[in-house]
C-alpha cells in the first residue's frame, strides 16, 4: 500500500487509488463533476485538477494513480486559479434558470461556484442558447444548455446498465448530449442519470415541478418492488411521498436502483387507496349499501360474521392468503394465529415473474422474482412446521366449501391479478374479509375490508433473495385516519379466531420471531 501525503496529511493509500479516492476515504474535498466512484474515469471537466510535487502541471486528481512517496497540494493559489477559471469557463453560457432548476438546493454547480470562485462574470456577449425541454424517452427531460458535458451518463449507461443509449455527438463547441437516431430512451435504469447528472441537465419527468429539494424530508428505506431489496431514500414532503432514490449499499445494489422501484411510489398515493373500513350489506348484489364504519364496530361486526360462519367446525374452514409483501412481523403474527387456531388452508400469492404486466428482469438489479419478502415468510413457515398450500388449491376448497371464510392479508400487488383469475371459486366462500392497502379486487369484492398500511407507512423487516436481513421504517402516515397500525390490527384479527396476540409494536414481534424462533439474527 502506497504512502502519500496530502495537504500535509500523511495517508496510507490502496494501489488501485487515484489521486482523489483516496483524498475522499481521508475526508480531503477534492471539487469534481464528471467524476464518480463507480464509473470509470473521464478526467474531462479539469475541475479536480491538484499540484503534484515534481510534476511541470496540474494533474487531475480523478484520472491520476496514486505512487509511494506522492506529495499532493490541493489549495494552492495555482490550484485555486485553475478551478475558478475552469468554473469561469462552465458558467459562460450556462442559463440563469437556477430559480426553476429542479436540482436546485443538491447542485454541484451551484455548491462548487460558490467554493471555490463567487465572482461576477466577464463573459459580456449573448450567451449561446440550446435546446431546452427535449423529450428523451418516457421518463427523461433534457435540457441542452444546462449540460456540461461530464459524461456520467453516457459512462452509466454503457458501463453500468449496458446498454449505451446515450451518446455525445457532434465536435467541439457544438457538442452536445443525445439518443442514436430515431431512439428513444427507454432504458429501465434511466432516472440514475437523473440523479448523477451534477448540473441538473437531465430531469425525471415524474418529479418535475413538483417540488423543492430543501422542503423534502428523507427517511431511510427498502425497495419493495423486487426481491433484490434495494436500499433507498423516501424523500417526502406534508406526508407525500416525491422521489424514491437509491441509498448507497455496497452489498446489494451499490448507488443505483431500477425505474420501477422508484415509480413504485405512485401506489403510495394512488386514488384507490383505503382511509376507512367497509362493511357490505350484501357482496353479491351490486345495489347493496356499503357502509365506513369505525374500527371497534367493523372488528365487531366481523366477529359476529365470522362467528355466524364458522359456528359447526371452527377455524378448520377458514383460510388465509398472505401477500409476499408484508414483512417478517406480520406474516409471523398471521401464520401463528391460523396455525393456532387449527387451519390448514394457508397460501402465499406468487407474483410469479411480474406485477401490474411487468416482467422484465436482468442479472444486475431487477429480479425475476417481483417479492420482497417470499423467502422471510418461507422461512418463517419452514420453522413453524407450517406446510403452504397452493393459491389455486385455496380456491378450489373456497369453490367446494371446504373453506367457508376467506381472508386476504396485505397489498394487493399480484393479488388482483389472483383473484380475476379465480373469482368464481372465490365468490363461493360465505364470508371474504381484506386486510388491504387498497380499495380494489378483493378489497372491492369482499365483505368486509380493513385499512392496511403500506411498507413506507410501517417498520417492519423484509428478507431478499440472498437472506439479508432489510429494516425499514414509517416515512409518511397513512391515509386512512386514526387506523391502528397493522400489527395491531392483525392482534385484532387473532383475537376473532381465539388467538391471544397482545404485541404493542413490529419491535416486540420482531424480538419475539429472534429470541424464540432465532431466525433474522
């Protein structure tokens, strides 16, 4: 291992360093655009460039590797004219816009301009003005003369997503950052340019205008989308979810994550979603009253049915299917409750390869398996001796009365899909009852239907597909008002079948699942 000194700090570098990895893990600011630490070096915007002690000219830091005895400066007054003249040169023709810029407030451009130069310009000619606006695919609005040219998007998606969509065309002065002919930019890890591009040049369609970076708040979280299980970032704003970005995880999905985890949060907000429990009067006919009733009548009155329904043989004729979306603390409580009560029609939705007709998945991020937390509540049943049947099966005994009452527990991503298929069967059960985050199929065909939070409305655990262990917690309320949260509710659930639950938090349950069972140490 190379030792190097720099400002006067002696640091102890790898041999795989460039000059400014290594001023970064020692905690030295070194400014930068093009630069990344997971995409190749481009050594082109020269705003890294440091004094190196034998060497007749600045070097750049990004692109230069470190060597034993190396003595670097980085604040010279060499070095500080080098980066304001290189600033000076970036902001000649770089539009004023900074007021509407979505990347306002977490601006490189911005931060760097008032580091390190902060002087008026004398650039007294009309600037040079690009397109604005360009509409580069479903998810990507570009605007020309924000561009600086570092190149981190195209190095993404040639190096990173592999699939080099993005190309610098054009020579000299008129370069300028686009699509080959005729394509659009569809690629399913797109909006990560949007959050590399250190000038706000590329901008998320989906986030546009919607909001300014310094009201948003963050909260630390885990894609649900797929079973890969990305790290994140919500970043929310007077309980709404904005952006989901990727939260940096060495382990699992490095700075990245894919489109449709971060798009996922339009399920958050989603019209359809539940804010009150429902009774029906009669599921069957279409005219009958749907009445919002308040959380103690529902649950009693659900009791009553579920009494009325099961009154000869018990919990033997009720049956349960779970989503692979709730985590490792609900799925625990709901097993243990139905395992208790003596029911041995327990299934797990499979969302197969794909929710809402998606089905793409690749060797990077994107799982070919679309739940978050399949293999946590195997792994739970495996423990418990509890044996899944298959969702079909499920079906059929709701069709041959085996099962009389019928629950459904979670989001209903994979679920709707489920039931379409299998309605008629379904529909044959005395009593349907939705535990689900939104009003639609079964939620909308059942009896009765209770509130259910989200994951980013929640804490709980989530196991990928390689059995890490994912903590999440609450970013926003839910919008269902004054509802309990589901462990809760699923304590509630237990008691209608007889089954003494009294956890207060996903906390205890969680404790209980490590301390009892050992599992998810």
């Amino acid at each position: 291992m190379p030792n190097i000194i720099i400002d006067g700090n002696q640091i102890e570098a790898m041999a795989t360093d460039t000059i400014l990895s290594a001023a970064s893990r020692a905690g030295i600011e070194i400014p930068h655009f093009c630069y990344h630490p997971e995409l190749q070096y481009a050594g082109s915007c020269r705003m890294c460039m440091v004094e190196v002690e034998k060497s007749p000219k600045l070097l750049t830091a990004c692109s230069t590797m470190v060597s034993e005895g190396m003595i670097v400066r980085t604040s010279t007054e060499k070095v500080k004219k080098a980066r304001a003249a290189v600033l000076e040169f970036l902001l000649i023709n770089h539009p004023l816009d900074c007021p509407i810029c979505d990347k306002a407030g977490e601006c490189p451009l911005q931060d760097n301009y008032y580091k390190y130069s902060a002087r008026e310009s004398r650039y007294e000619e009309e600037k040079w003005h690009k397109r604005k606006k360009i509409d580069l695919g479903p998810t990507i609005t570009h605007d020309e003369e924000r561009c600086i040219l570092c190149t981190r998007c195209v190095r993404f998606m040639q190096d990173i997503a592999r699939s080099p969509q993005l190309v610098v065309t054009r020579r000299g002065s008129k370069n300028t950052l686009s699509t080959y002919p005729g394509a659009a930019f569809d690629n399913p890890y797109s909006l990560n340019t949007v959050d590399i591009c250190p000038v706000g040049a590329l901008t998320s369609k989906d986030f546009r205008f919607k909001c300014r970076a310094w009201y948003l708040k963050s909260s630390r979280s885990v894609c649900p989308f797929c079973a890969t299980g990305c790290s994140t970032v919500i970043q929310h704003d007077q309980n709404v979810v904005h952006r989901i970005l990727p939260d940096k995880n060495e382990k699992i999905n490095g700075s990245f994550m894919c489109d449709y985890g971060r798009l996922f949060r339009k399920h958050i907000s989603s019209e359809n979603r539940m804010t009150a429990p429902v009774i029906k009067n009669n599921r069957k006919d279409a005219s009958s009253i749907t009445t919002e009733e308040s959380y103690d009548k529902a649950f009693t009155l659900i009791g009553e049915r579920l009494a009325s329904v099961l009154k000869n043989d018990g919990a033997k004729q009720a049956g349960i299917l779970l989503s692979p979306y709730l985590s490792v603390e609900e799925a625990y409580i709901i097993l243990k409750t139905f395992y208790e009560a003596g029911s041995s029609h327990i299934a797990l939705i499979d969302c197969g390869e794909g929710i809402d007709g998606f089905n793409f998945s690749d060797d990077y991020l994107i799982s070919k398996d679309k739940s978050p937390n399949k293999t946590g509540i195997l792994e739970l049943a495996k423990k418990m001796g509890i044996n899944f049947i298959k969702p079909e099966a499920l079906a059929s005994a709701a069709g041959t009365k085996k099962v009389r009452a019928l629950v459904f527990a979670g989001p209903p991503f994979g679920m709707s899909e489920y039931y379409e298929k299998n309605k008629a069967e379904l529909d044959s059960a005395d009593f349907i009852l939705s535990l689900c985050s939104h009003f639609q199929a079964p939620a909308s065909r059942s009896d009765a239907a209770m509130p259910f939070s989200l994951w980013c409305e929640s804490e709980g655990h989530f196991v990928n597909k390689r059995n890490m262990v994912r903590h999440y917690c609450a970013a926003v309320c839910s919008p269902a008002k004054d509802a309990p949260d589901n462990i809760q509710v699923l304590c509630r659930l237990a008691s209608l079948f007889k089954v003494k639950m009294d956890y207060r938090s996903p906390v205890e349950v969680y404790n209980d699942i490590k301390n009892q069972m050992h599992l998810f140490e």
